[in-house]
C-alpha cells in the first residue's frame, strides 16, 4: 500500500512541475476548469484473500467529480462516490481454529467515499488522472447459498470498516460533455475479514485487500468560458477575439510591454521608449527614412538617399556648417566661414574714403547775404550726401565762412546760418545729427585774399570735413572716463578680416557654425592673453548663423595689424 501512494504522489507532483513549467507560456484554461461530471461505471473485482482461488466478480459505482479551476495542463478535482459489487472465491486454506472449514465464499460490499483527483490535459481528447481517496465500506461473507459464513453469523467481528483507495484511469472524450472512462483501482483494508478467515485462523500475515477495474461514462457540466482560449473568462475579457498562443494581461488583451500601442506579438521593436510614436508595426517613427528614429533625429527633413550621422543629421566633412550633399567647396580649412554653398565668402575689403572734404562756393549755392540754399546747390550736396551714406561710420564737420565785406557780427551770423541751412538738408535726408557738426567762423580764416574780387568769392564757402579719429574720440566722449563703445552695425572690413567702426577695430580669427566651437576656440584665445570673444552674423548671404571669434578691440589700423601677425 505505501508503495502505490508514494508512486501516485509522484506521478502527480511530476507532471505538476513539468506543467507549471509550461504554464508560463501557455495560460488558457484547462478544458475541465470548474466544471462537473457525473459519472456511471461498471467492472470486475478481483480479491486477496485467505483462499486459495480468489476470483472475480462484479462491481457498479456512480461518483460525481469536481474539478477546480486551473490554467494549466493539470487540474485537481474533488470526487465523491459510491459503490456496490462482491467478491468471492474458492479453494483451501489453513485452519488453526475450532470453526469449520468454508469451501466458498461471497462478500457483498458496499461503499461511499470521496477523495483527490489529478487530471493532466494530455490531448484534446485523453486525459489521464490518478485518484487518492478514502471510504466506509459494508461488507457482508456469506456462502453460495446466501447464508452468513461462521464468524460472520457470531459476530465475531464488525461488518463496517474504512478503506484507502488508490486509483489510476483516463477518460476520452467523445464531445465536449461526454467522456468514456476506464479506471484501475487498489484498496487497501485494515482488516482480515472480508473472507470471514481471520490471520487467526489461517496463520497468515497480510490482510485481505481487492482491485477493480471499471469502465463507464462521464456526463459533463458548468465549466467557465473562454472563447479565445487565452485564460481569462470572457465575462473578464475586453479582448474576446485574441489570436491563439498570444500572452495577454489580466484584462484578456495582448501584452504591450513597452506601452506603445502595439501588443508584443506584432511589435518588432518591442523596448520603445515611453511616449515614443510609432508605426504599425511597432517601431518608432522615422519620417525622413534615413535610418535614424525621429525621437533621435535631429535632422528630421533629410532628403532620401542622403548619409546621416548618429544624430540623423547629414554629414558634413569639413565641417563648415553645409552639409556634403550640398556642398560646392568640400575641403574648406577648418573655422572658415563659408556661403550657403560652403564655398569660402570673399573677403570685401572696405575702401578708405578718399575725398575727406568738400566745398560748397557761397556765390553759387547760397542767394547774396541770405543762407537759403539755391537749386545748384543741390546736386552738389547729394555727392556728400551719398558718401556719408557709404560709410555710415563717418563724422562730420559743416564749416560756415564769409569774405571781410560788412560788420563782423552779420558775418559770422551769415556763416553759421549757411552752415546749418547745410546741416538741416543732411538730417532732413536721413544722416543722424549725432554724426554733424556745424559753426560759422565769419571772416576768420580765408582761403584766398580778401582784396581782390575773386579772393572774395573763394572765401565765401561751407566746407564739409571729415572728422579724423582723434578729434572723433575727444568730441564723442561725454565724459573724461568714459570709453566708446564698437559699433557692429556701423563696421567694415579693411583687410586681412581686420573690422572697424571707425573708431575701434577688432581682428576675426575664425567663423563657426557649432556656438560650443567657437566658445572652445575664444576660450584657447584668452588663456593666451587675448581679448577673444564671439560675435554672432545672421545674415541672408551665409545661410544660416555664424559664430565669430574675433579679439579686440584696437584703437588704430597700426595696432591691429600687429596683433593679426601674432594671433595664431
């Protein structure tokens, strides 16, 4: 008896670790999941007893399982049962007793019990089960003819006992509701009487015990639903149409790992990123379709064909800020400012203005003794007019003058009117009048001799004069401690990428389209001891910003290009 129970226990626990195993992938549930059967069999039973023929007769039994939910191939059940049959046989045996010997005997059984089962889901239709239980049992030995044997009539003993049953059987399903059955069963009793010959009497050792073999049909109930067969019951399930095999969560639908709306099982890029949009097919966008995913690429409008970086951006060899399937000038030195073809900008050199004055003839431009401008004066004072707007950097100085003829005071008045009738058409054209001066100086300083007729008419003039930069930097201060300020608005370049204001200059030493280079290079220029700082171009002509790193400021052309032979 030991024997039978420790092999059925580990029939039972090995097939449980090796479904558990597999419970992991497959979570359905299992076909007998909460369902009910009832069950009618019929069979043989063979005896061991004290008789030397034990034979076989018959035995009928009626049970009713239940068999708990399970999403696994195995599933434990409950089963009560109950049965009727006999056992008999024939033959000799040894008789130490008083009590005459029987030729024969007929045990009427009779029993109700319940115990364990363990069915395993070996096919759609075969399911193999062990059963372990435990019963009351009514037995009655009687002779042939019905009479109660010896012992059993003097009630020698009691006529109800316990058994354990151990079971091993299969059931094969014809439908889904109806099973035909087949079952092998070992019962072990406590007692020797079931042939009414006691250990006692016959000097025997073991007790009486009896197998059956039964065979019958199961009739099916209840059950839970699970229409797509993925484990979770239909009233439980949001996803009632899930394809086979695929793993779903507790709600029914597929698994979505990575929350990007695609379940696993379609998702060929199943670690996206949280909040990353994706394609059909579970990978995260790429618009461009150059390989890099938009939540990477920097670049996301790169024309088709084009070869990226990691960054989804195209690659620009040299460096100059214009991509290499665009680029005219491939091999352009590194920090050189370039067009938006990335071909070197030709440097454009500002012209030093040349004429830096200009007179006006009193007789000519001017009415006699009155400071309104005349029509002739006009094309000359456009020819100024357009040099100061060329070099929008420039100061001037309108200077009024007069010949000796009348009072000193109505000439220096003349002068000065002249001079600012001057000044009111500049600024009445345009030219700020922080970039004028004007005065009258009357008689005071002529430019020919007063004592001929002609001398006269030169001396009556308005000169234009351009103010140099030393007279720039002592009229412009407001105060004695205070520094001008550069000018970008106003700056040109005079060569060898040397700009000026007109007043300061600065050296530019390279150009980038990357601000973090241009702040490593102005960083390597002040640990050199240079003024180095970034000044920022947004210009049409460059495509794009340009960070320049230039060092300053100088205030001479002289100073400047002294620097621009040291600065490496």
């Amino acid at each position: 008896m030991r024997t039978i129970i420790i092999l059925l226990t580990s029939i039972v626990l090995l097939n449980t670790q090796n479904i558990l195993s597999q419970s992991v992938e497959n979570k359905m549930f299992n076909p007998l999941s909460n369902r009910f059967a009832l069950n009618f069999e019929g069979g043989a039973t063979y005896p061991r007893t004290d008789f030397s023929d034990d034979q076989i007769s018959y035995i009928g039994q009626i049970s009713v399982d239940y068999f708990f939910p399970s999403r696994t191939m195995g599933v434990f059940g409950l089963r009560g049962f109950s049965y009727y049959g006999q056992l008999n046989g024939s033959g000799t045996y040894a008789n130490n007793s008083s009590y005459p010997t029987i030729p024969e005997y007929l045990t009427e059984i009779a029993s109700v019990g319940a115990g364990l089962t363990y069915t395993i889901n070996a096919s759609e239709i075969f399911y193999p089960y062990a059963f372990l239980g435990a019963n009351y049992m009514y037995f009655n030995p009687k002779d042939l003819d019905g009479n109660e044997l010896p012992r059993n009539r003097e009630n020698a003993y009691g006529n109800i006992t316990w058994s354990i049953i151990g079971e091993l059987g299969s059931r094969l399903f014809v439908s889904n509701s109806i099973s035909i059955n087949l079952a092998m069963t070992y019962n072990y009793l406590p007692i020797d009487n079931l042939d009414d010959v006691d250990n006692s009497i016959s000097n025997g050792t073991q007790n009486d015990l009896f197998f059956t073999a039964r065979a019958g049909l199961s009739f099916y109930f209840g059950g839970i639903s699970d229409s797509d067969n993925d484990g979770v019951k239909d009233e439980d399930d949001l996803c009632a149409d899930t394809p086979p095999s695929v793993k779903v969560d507790e709600f029914g639908c597929p698994v979505d790992s990575d929350k990007d709306g695609v379940p696993d099982y379609l998702d060929k890029c199943n670690n996206t990123p949280k909040n990353i949009p994706v394609d059909l097919d579970g990978c995260p966008l790429d618009i461009d379709g150059d390989g890099v995913h938009d939540y990477q690429d920097l670049c996301n409008d790169t024309p088709l064909g084009v070869a990226v970086d990691s960054r989804g951006c195209p690659l620009d060899t040299d460096d100059d800020g214009v991509y290499d399937y665009k680029d005219l000038c491939p091999n352009t030195p590194v920090g050189t400012e370039v067009n938006k073809w990335g071909c070197p900008v030709e440097e454009e050199v500002f012209e030093p203005i040349k004429k830096t004055e200009f007179i006006l003839s009193g007789g000519i431009n001017f009415e006699t003794g009155k400071a309104e401008l005349l029509n002739a004066a006009y094309p000359e004072l456009d020819k100024v007019l357009k040099v100061m707007r060329d070099y929008p950097e420039t100061k001037w100085k309108i200077e009024g003058h007069t010949d000796n003829t009348g009072s000193l005071k109505l000439n220096n008045e003349l002068s000065i009117n002249r001079a600012k009738s001057v000044y009111n058409y500049f600024v009445s054209n345009g030219i700020s009048s922080a970039r004028l001066l004007y005065n009258g100086y009357g008689p005071d300083y002529p430019i020919a001799d007063n004592s001929t007729e002609s001398g006269k008419a030169l001396n009556r003039r308005v000169a234009i004069v351009l103010i140099s930069d030393n007279e720039n930097k002592a009229k412009d201060l407001t105060s004695p401690t205070e520094s001008p300020k550069y000018n970008n608005a106003a700056e040109r370049n005079v060569g060898k990428m040397i700009f000026t204001d007109g007043y300061l200059y600065c050296i530019q030493i390279s150009s980038w389209r990357a601000r973090g280079k241009a702040e490593s290079e102005a960083k390597r220029l002040q640990s050199e001891g240079y003024n180095a700082f970034i000044a920022i171009a947004e210009l049409p002509e460059l495509d794009g910003i340009w960070y320049r790193v230039r060092v300053g400021y100088y205030n001479s052309l002289d100073e400047a290009n002294k620097i621009r032979e040291k600065v490496k």
